[in-house]
C-alpha cells in the first residue's frame, strides 16, 4: 500500500512535488476504471483539496479554469456564449455522476482520443499551465496532449489551470456536437467544437473548428479555418467544408466504428455543426 | 498507510480508521455493512454505487476515502427510516419499477440528487438525471414513471389475487436495501477466493509447483489446480459434461479457469499469473464457426468430429415437392454476434462446511441444477449438499450455468472457514456464457395468395469452448424456425459448432431470438414480392387453434398471434401513414421514418424432456401461510406470481403469504428459472398444492367445496352456507416446519419426445407476440433512434398485469440491443463502457397490449412471457429500418458504420 497525501494549499502542494514520483489523483474517474480487480498500492498526490485548483476565475485577459473543476461546475458557471460548446461537452461526459465527479484538468492529462473536453477547449484555443517545485509554465494545450494516452507531464510536474485567452471580437458563438453510438455513458465515434468570433457584419474574423476522436490526439481543422475567415455566417457555412478539409484527420478502424465511417460521419457532423453555429441567433 | 476518515453517513457521523485510497463503496460496504449500495463494475459505467455526497449524486466505486472526509453521505438505507419507504421508493414500489432490483438503490439515489433540486422534473430531466445507471431488467419506463409519479397515489387492490397488479412482496427489501445478493452476506471471517484466468484463446498449460509461492506470499492459504478438484468437469447435459473447473493440460478460451488462489483479499488481489509458475503455449485459435468447419482446423474436444457438438433437425412435410410447385421464393443470409448479458450483478457467493456437508450461498437462477452439480463436482450425494440462493441481481439465462459454486464448494470442504468468491465486471464478461452468434441460411416458399407452402432453415452456430446449453439452443430453434406460421412443409437444421470462444449458453430466447431475425426478413421479402401489407401477409399464415406445427403438434388452444396482429392493426397503420407523412413532408431531411412488424412464437418449458415442478404451502399455528418455493425469483416475479396463483386456489389472500425461496434444504425441486417456465409450471403446481391445502382445510372443517375461508390473526373461519366454523390453528399440532395444514402439487407439462424427424409434442404450450417499431434513421450517420414500439402478447392469463408489462418492456430493452448495439468481442469488449447496452435514453416509447387466449393446461389459463417480450423487437426493428432507409438488414447488431455502409451502398446504386 502506497503513501496518500493531500495538500489543503499551494505551498504544501509546490513541496510534495519535490519529494519524488508519486500518482497524481482529482476526481478518481480515470484512476479506479484503470484499476478494476487490481490492488491499489500508488503513491498518491490528491489535488482535490487545494482550493487554487479549482474554480473559474476572470482575469482581464483570460479566464482560468482550476484544473480540478468539475464538469458541473462547468455547466453550472455563469458564462459567456464562448464557453456553450464546452459545457455542451460537459453534459456528454458520462452521467451526472461522472460530471460531478470528474475534472477538466484531469480530463487532459488522461490524455484519451476521445476525451470530451479537449476538442471544446482546442476550439476555446486553450493553453494549459503547469506546475512543478520550481516555477509554473504556460503552454499550448496542442503542444501538451502528445499522443494516445500521452502527455507533456513530467514527473514532478501538476497540470493547475487551463487558460482560455478572451477573444478579440465582440461576439463570439460556441458549438459542441458528439456522436456515439447510444444517448448516454458513450465513447465518441465523433466530435466536433466549433468557436466563430464575428464582426459586426456578421463576417467571420477568427475561428477554431476542432474533431476528436478521429486522430490519436484531437485536432484542428487549420485548412477549414481559413476557408472560412472573412465568410458572412450563415447556415451556409456547411457548404465549404470539402474531403480535402478533414484530410488530415486520421482514424482508426476499431470495435465501435471503422475508419471510412468516422470519415464520412466527421464530413456530416461538422457540416452540421457550422449550419448549427450559422443559424444561431 | 491507514488514516482517520471523518465523515456522516445518513445522518450518523463516523470515524474509521481505513487506507484513504479505498474505494469509498468498500467503506460502506465493508466497513459500515451498508450493502445497499451495489458495485457493478468498480469502473464508473453501470451507477449501481451511486450514492449522494453533499447531496451529489457520485460513483462510490470512483471515490477516494479520502476525499470523503468531512462530508455527508446519503445511502439508499438513509432514504427513510426502520425500513419504511419513503415517496420515492413508494412510488417505484407502486410502479413495478424494480424487477430484480440491483440497480434500484442506484436508481433511487439518481433520482434523489434530481428531486433535491426539482421537485417536477419533467420526462427530459428524468431521463437526464438517472442516465448514469444502467437497468437490464426494466427497460426504464416504470422507473421514470416512478419518478414522474413521486407522492401519487395507490390504486386499491381488492379481490381475487389472479389478474391483480400486487406489488412485489420482496420489493421493499430491494428498495431499502436490505435485500441480500451474491456479494451482500459474505461472513466477515471468510477466505477470499479468485481465479486466474486464461488471457489466451488456446494455449497448452503446464502448471508447477506452488509451494514456494504459497510460503512466500502472507496471507495465501492455498493455490487450488484441477487436482485439487475430484470430478473436474460440469457441464448443463450428463453428456455434455466437457468444462474443466480448473484448465488441465489446456484452455480453450481466453477467460478459460486456470488456478484458484485462496487466502486473504489482498493476498489474492496481489498475485497475478506472473508470479505463478504456470506457463501458457499459445496455440492457434478456432474463430467462428467456418474455421470450425474447415478441413483440418484444430479439434477442441474428442470424439467431436469437425467440432460439431450437435445437431437438431425438424422435416416435416415434402420441402423439395413444395418449392417445386410455389409460385414465390425468397432466401437470405443473416448474422448475428456473441451477446453479453449484462447482468448489473457480478456472479458472487459464499460457502461452508456444516458438518460433512456443504452449504453454498450464491447468485443463481436454479438452485436444484447448482446442487446436482456441486455433488458431482465433489462426488458427494446429493443430500451432501445445500443450496440457498441469494437473491439474484439479474439472470437471463447467465446464471443457469454455475459459475462461482464448484471452485467454492472445493474450498469449502478443505478448509475449516467460509470462502467467498465476487468476480469482478471483466472476469464476469470474459469467463460467462454469452448468446450463441448465428449464421443462418433461409429460402421461404409461398403460393401467390402469399399462404406459405415450405420454410427451409440452416442455422449454424457458435457454441464457443464449452456444450453448455449448446444442445438446447441446436435443439430449439429447428422447432421455431419456421415462424409462429402454418408452414405444411418445413426442414430447419441447428448446429451447434465448437471454437476457442467464450461458452455460448442459455440467453433469453434460445437462439430463437437470432432465428426470427430470419424467418421476419422472409416475411417481409414475401410481402415486398407479393405487393402485400406486411401485417397482413403474417396474419394470412398466422397458426391457428387446430393447425399443425413444424413438428405435427396440432395446437389445441391458446395460439392467439391472429389477436395480438388484430390489436396491433390499427396502431401499425397510423405508424405506417405517419412514417410516410413525415418522409413526404421533409424529403430532403436527413432523417426518415419507417415502420417494422416481428412476429414470434415461444414453447414454454423445456424441449421435448421432462420439466417438472413441485411446490408447497402450508398454513402455520399464527396464521401465516408458508410457500415452500423452489423457483429462483431472479427479478422477473415469481416471488410475487407463485403466491397470487396459490392464494386464490386455497382461497385466502396473498398478503398472508410468505415464502421460502430455494432453498434446497426446505423446499422441493421446481426446476430452473428458464425457458419461461416458472409462471406455467411451477404456477400451475402452487396451484394444485394451494387446492390440496385447501381440502385439507375443508375436510378438517367438514365443509363443501364452496366453502369460503377468512384469516383473522390464528382463527380461521370457514363458511359453508349458513354454517360458521372458527378453527383456532394455534391449538392444532404442528409438523417441523411450524405448519398445521399443508398440501403439495406437482406439474409436469405433457411432451414427448421428437423422432428422428423432429416430429412430435416438444411443448405443452406455447407463447405468441408480435410488435410493431417506428424508427428514425440519420441517413446521413447510419444512426437508428427507436422512436416506438406496439408490444401485443398473448399470455395466456396475466396474473399480475404489471409485471408481464414489465417483462415485455424489459424483453424489448434487450431486444433493441440485440438490433442496434450490442456485440460482445473477447478482449475488447470485457467491460460496460466497451460493451454497450442500451440506456435510459435509448428506449422508445413502449405500449404494451395483453391478449389472453387462455391455455387450458396452465394456472387460470396463464402461460409464461420471460422470453417472448425481447424475440419481436429486432425483427420488428429491422424491419422498420428497411422501412425507412431500403436497406435489407442482415446483421446484428446493426451498428451506425454497417448501416451508412449500406445506405451508401445503396445510393451509388441508385445513382
């Protein structure tokens, strides 16, 4: 049986990352799955203690979501439009047991092809911030999910916040869509988050459209992006996405779909999901 | 490292001294015995542990002791106080909302964290709020009308038991959880016991010595082998008896028993099989039933040419003379998969020595069938040994084999303390039975006024490493194959084909499920051909009262599928008009709408043998009225159909019944729970037994047949007429059992067996359905949201009305993840996250018609509805979605990528 240590702040928890390896736990709903049948004998670290580490705080520049937010707290926070395709993917990760439960950060650092949270927050253009004994790093949530199962993590290292830098329009419209292959507690075969900022033309200044599940780490769509800089938005907006957009999305053929559907549903669900985001008021 | 935990449970503040990354479920269980709360799968997936904390609904399973310090606990034992029910567990009683009731604690706390927040949630909410728990019995709509239903009142029940809506005597038990299930009443003092498994499909075994590991590790007490074990085989046939306890030289599938280790729960926990000297070769694996087939494949068992283990055969008629002479001909191939049962149970249980004999208290769905195997397993006689069932969180047909009790059995003679063994999610998937995957050829014949004229059948399937109930299902389905038709010339063939796959055993429906996906595709091919409606063209050949079956069986009563197509009719033609409606009005969307009919017929009972049940009641010196049960209630009723059957033939009221259920030592041998047989046979012998003690009351009062009773405390009155009898029972003698009175029945259905053509009385009765499904499908994503289903059922006589919409609800559940989304793959799919079932957001609306074409034979004319509610709905299903999209369905499940496969298929060729 391992050691169990949970820091109630941020100097405590700074000084355990300086005591050697330990397994980092927030709301347990990675940890135990991977453990069914199996002595649990790790050395923890329990985040969930520390209140820095969790909440949603509004800076000037940027909101910062505490890494053991929970997904209600998500759903539950009184937020801008931005943030509707997050907590559209919140209320899809799991029941609400799991949401009430389970982390934004520890979503990330789980590190899964079909993590629900991080295609909304690749479309919020999230950076993460890390921390270990010595210093916090900011960096980008692209350069921080490497692969599979894969993060930028060091030993001796917590992911503490996300950080979603404010958008330079005035509006800013927010889209989630996840398909599975039943109504709850379901792996993604898809999922597309779409972030439109618009000028007061309605044309479209900045945008992120992001697919998970489709590619060992979630992605974005920079090709389609492009296409759709400077287009007036409208319903219409579906119209644009080719093959050629998704080209570099890369699926795997598995027991829930193969590889030519993901690619032809992606097509189909981010079609919808740009009609979705062109029609909203 | 073990610390002070803090926190309040229902209300009572606590302080236990446990290892803070404990699951905070095991602390509840373990520590404070609050068994309530159940684990599914310690994974986050089924919500069985679903507790609140600080009025959150949470997975206890997922939940760091740790993190629930200073925090304030709700379990389903703090929902009201002294066992009362509170509104909610009120309304879920009312409602029939718990079948065998291991997810109801789950359920209810679900619910809790809604209704703390809303007190009127509407459907939507509900829905939402409980979609993190898994049902498999219900079908969820009497738990959201449960829900929706909190603080409602109850119907007044008066009168005649038989065809009232009682609720479950064991309800409240399940809905407090007080209700003992397999892993609930382990003694505290116990071994642990666990199986190591085979990770492999097929591999040679050599095991070595064990000693050094059993000195080295604290806390092993022993490393059980197949040497350890004096009958190494069980098996569900005396014939069939080919599944070695603990692996041999051999395993045959991946879940395959290797060793047993026994000792403590973390010296057991901590060993794996690289720590132990057993070396596995692999070698190549036989993998579906074509490689089984093929020259030279791998044979798994002796004596079992090119791995048949059986073949079943119905001939009846001339085939060849009749497709000679038909003027319509449709064929077609269909395949379906390996089924999980999915079961919110584990297998779990307990054993011990008493004496020279042994008690074993586990999950199970036939308490008669475990002991006759544990005393083989041990070669002990049969009076060596005493089942008494837990209560049992779910079968349907996966806890007809043993699973826990050999190993246990073994263990619990060798040493001087109870063993327990719980699997865990991924061992229960990968080492139980599953349902058989079939490959099924068909060619349906007819005349041009659409009557069928020949049926002809080849269904080949994948019995996996074990006969299990392989025999029943190749025997099964040739009778049914034909479809619940007058066809004057049928020739089905089932066989049962051997691989290195999980054993494919008994599952709601015996294969007949897989077979009617067939014969209903012939239907509507015939239909399509012919330019007939698809209701129509099942009631032009629907048997009737006086035709003969596939195996010359003339039916005599109660064949009542032309009622259940006459109730559905009207419905199936709004269903129709609607689909078509919507598709006109929206003919660019890209979802469509379709309709679908399925049809079935069940025998009740088993096939062609002998079934027979023996009950018991007696009336003790205070008034109580004991059933002496030996029918396993695995959630689907018996506990509450058997004693409304007896009450009304004895003639006093349900209430005053109790029962002991299973127990081997205390009852007799009612058979399993299976096949559907329990209302029919057993309810049929509580009936005789109820009359027989009813006569020996009369006879004891000197009374006529008309007499009436009344229990008033231990005075019992019987009024004959003008005269008035008070009979103190209290002051009458009573035998062991505390009983004054008694009587017994017994009931064996008549069958015969089938000759060499199949032909013959395989069943006393027989069940018939048929239901009707609207669809939408997203043409564009291949996805299929089951909109409605029409259930019409003919049951004979619905004793309890609720519980049969129960069961149908419950069948159409499993039948819609047949269809849509259930396949079992060994080494992916061990888990309820990888293996879907369908959830409460994935049922339609479900309507359920009971016809009663009463079968003379049966208890006040019922027969019995387990199975027949899943066999019509992937038909039915299929059907729709061919409706709908134009695509023939061939494959189960039709998963979204299979289906927008086809539909693209189809578009090129179109254009």
């Amino acid at each position: 049986m391992g050691s169990y240590y949970r820091p109630t702040n941020m100097t405590d928890l700074q000084a355990a990352l300086r005591s050697g390896p330990v397994h980092i736990l927030a709301g347990g709903t990675d940890f135990y799955p991977a453990r069914v049948g199996r002595p649990l004998i790790e050395d923890i670290l329990d985040l969930t203690a520390v209140p820095e580490l969790c909440g949603i705080e509004e800076t000037a520049w940027s909101w910062r979501i505490g890494a053991t937010t929970t997904w209600t707290d998500i759903i539950r926070a009184d937020l801008p439009p931005l943030y509707e395709g997050l907590k559209a993917a919140a209320r899809e990760v799991g029941g609400w047991q799991v949401q009430n439960a389970g982390t934004i950060g520890g979503n990330l650092c789980n590190a899964s092809p079909a993590a629900d949270g991080v295609p909304a927050l690749l479309s919020l253009g999230a950076e993460v911030e890390l921390l270990d004994s010595e210093k916090r790093e900011l960096i980008d949530l692209t350069d921080f999910i490497l692969g599979n199962r894969k993060t930028r993590l060091q030993p001796g290292q917590v992911l503490t916040a996300i950080v979603i830098p404010k958008p330079r329009a005035a509006t800013v419209r927010s889209v989630f869509l996840k398909l599975g292959a039943r109504k709850y507690l379901v792996i993604s075969l898809v999922m597309v988050a779409i972030v439109l900022e618009t000028d007061k033309d309605d044309r479209i200044i900045a945008c992120r459209v992001a697919v998970g599940a489709c590619s060992e780490v979630a992605m974005r769509l920079g090709a389609l992006e492009e296409v759709l800089l400077g287009e007036k938005r409208s319903s219409e907006l579906q119209d644009l996405v080719t093959r050629a957009h998704i080209a570099p999305l890369t699926p795997i053929d598995d027991i829930r779909a193969s590889k030519a559907y993901r690619l032809d549903a992606a097509l189909t669900v981010i079609r919808r999901a740009l009609a979705q985001i062109g029609s909203l008021s | 490292m073990t610390e002070f935990l803090d926190f309040i449970v229902n209300g009572q503040s606590h302080r236990l001294a446990v290892p803070p990354l404990t699951r905070l479920v095991d602390v509840l269980r373990d520590f404070l015995s609050l068994t309530g709360t159940k684990i599914g799968c310690n994974a986050g997936d089924c919500g069985a542990c679903t507790v609140l904390i600080d009025g959150k609904q949470t997975c206890a399973c997922m939940t760091a002791a740790a993190q629930a310090a200073g925090r304030e606990i709700v379990t389903v034992e703090g929902l009201a106080a002294d066992g009362a029910l509170n509104e909610l567990q009120a309304a879920f009683l009312r409602h029939g909302a718990s079948q065998c009731g291991i997810c109801s604690p789950g359920m209810l706390m679900a619910a809790s964290s809604l209704l703390r927040q809303n007190q009127t949630p509407t459907k939507a909410e509900v829905e939402d709020a409980l979609g993190g728990v898994l049902c498999r019995c219900t079908g969820y709509q009497k738990i959201i009308e449960a829900v929706l239903d909190v603080g409602g009142g109850a119907p007044e029940i008066t009168g005649k038991a038989v065809g009232a809506s009682l609720p479950k005597p064991d309800g409240p038990a399940k809905l407090t959880g007080v209700e003992k299930y397999g892993a609930d009443d382990i003694p505290a003092d116990c071994l642990w016991l666990r199986i190591l498994r085979s990770p492999l499909a097929s591999a040679d075994v050599e095991l070595g010595d064990f000693t050094d590991v059993i000195e080295r590790t604290a806390g092993l007490e022993a490393v059980l082998t197949h040497k350890d074990i004096p009958f190494n085989r069980f098996g569900i046939y005396a014939t069939g008896k080919d599944q070695p306890v603990l692996a041999e030289t051999c395993v045959r599938y991946r879940g395959d028993a290797l060793v047993a280790l026994v000792g403590t729960k973390e010296a057991i926990l901590a060993l794996g099989l690289a720590d132990l000297p057993v070396t596995l070769t692999e070698k190549p694996a036989v993998t579906g039933v074509a490689a089984a087939k093929a020259v030279g494949a791998p044979q798994l068992h002796e004596g079992k040419l090119h791995n048949l283990l059986i073949e079943g055969i119905v001939d009846k008629g001339n085939v060849f003379e009749a497709v000679k002479h038909a003027e319509v001909h449709v064929e077609g191939r269909f395949e379906t998969s390996f089924v999980e049962h999915a079961y919110i149970e584990p297998e779990a249980g307990w054993a011990q020595r008493v004496g020279d004999r042994v008690e074993m208290h586990a999950t199970t769905q036939t308490a008669s069938m475990d002991r006759d195997e544990i005393a083989n397993v041990l070669q002990v006689g049969l009076d060596k040994v005493r089942v008494i069932p837990t209560a049992c969180g779910g079968g349907f047909g996966g806890k007809l084999d043993v699973s826990v009790q050999p190993i246990l059995a073994v263990a619990a003679m060798r040493f001087d303390k109870p063993v327990a063994c719980i699997y865990e999610r991924p061992e229960s998937m990968a080492s139980s039975t599953k349902r058989h995957p079939a490959l099924i050829s068909c060619r349906f014949s007819a005349g041009s006024d659409g009557k069928l004229s020949s049926a002809e059948m080849t269904a080949d399937f994948d019995t996996g490493a074990y006969a299990s109930w392989g025999p029943t299902v190749a025997g099964r389905v040739p009778v049914h194959g034909s479809g619940p038709y007058f066809v004057p010339n049928v020739r089905v063939t089932g066989r049962a084909y051997y691989t290195n796959s999980p054993p494919s055993g008994a599952f709601r429906g015996f294969g007949v499920p897989q077979a009617a996906i067939a014969h209903e595709a012939m239907m509507d091919d015939l239909a399509e051909k012919l330019g007939l409606d698809r209701l129509e063209i099942r009631r032009l050949n629907a048997i009737r009262a006086g035709d003969e079956t596939a195996t010359g069986q003339r039916l005599e009563a109660s064949a009542g599928l032309p009622a259940c197509l006459d109730a559905l009719a009207p419905h199936w033609r709004k269903l129709n008009e609607d689909a078509v409606h919507f598709n006109n009005r929206n003919p660019q969307a890209s979802v469509r709408r379709g309709a679908g009919i399925g049809a079935m017929w069940y025998g009740i009972g088993n096939t062609a043998l002998t079934n027979p049940s023996t009950m018991e009641v007696g009336i003790g010196g205070d008034g109580t009225i004991m059933l002496f049960n030996g029918a396993v209630d695995i959630g689907q009723g018996s506990n509450t159909i058997l004693p409304q059957i007896c009450a009304d033939a004895v003639g006093l009221p349900a209430e005053k019944f109790r029962y002991i259920m299973g127990d081997t030592d205390r009852t007799k041998d009612a058979g399993k729970t299976s096949a559907s047989r329990q209302t029919f046979v057993s309810g049929k012998a509580a009936e005789f037994a109820g009359l027989e003690l009813r006569h020996a009351i009369l006879r004891h009062a000197n009374a006529g047949e008309e007499a009436h009773l009344e229990l008033d405390g231990h005075i019992l009155r019987v009024t004959d007429g003008e005269a008035v009898r008070e009979i103190d029972l209290a002051a009458l003698p009573a035998d062991a059992d505390g009983m004054v009175f008694r009587g017994a029945g017994h009931f064996d259905p008549p069958t015969t067996p089938l000759d060499a053509n199949g032909q013959g009385v395989p069943y006393a009765t027989y069940g018939f359905a048929a239901q009707i499904a609207e669809v939408e499908v997203d043409m564009e994503l291949g996805t299929t949201r089951v909109l409605r289903i029409v259930a019409a059922h003919d049951v004979g006589r619905a004793i309890n009305p609720q519980q049969v919409e129960g069961q149908i609800q419950g069948g159409i559940a499993q039948g819609l993840g047949l269809a849509l989304m259930e396949e079992y793959i060994p080494g992916k799919t061990e888990n309820l996250h990888d293996y879907l079932i369908p959830t409460i957001g994935d049922m339609p609306r479900m309507d359920i018609l009971i016809i009663e074409d009463p079968e003379p034979l049966g208890p006040f004319g019922a027969k019995g509805v387990g199975e027949p509610g899943l066999v019509p709905t992937a038909p039915a299903i299929f059907g729709a979605i061919r409706h709908a999209t134009g695509v023939r369905v061939t494959r189960a499940p039709m998963l979204p990528h299979r289906l927008r496969a086809e539909i693209r298929k189809r578009e090129k060729g179109n254009g």
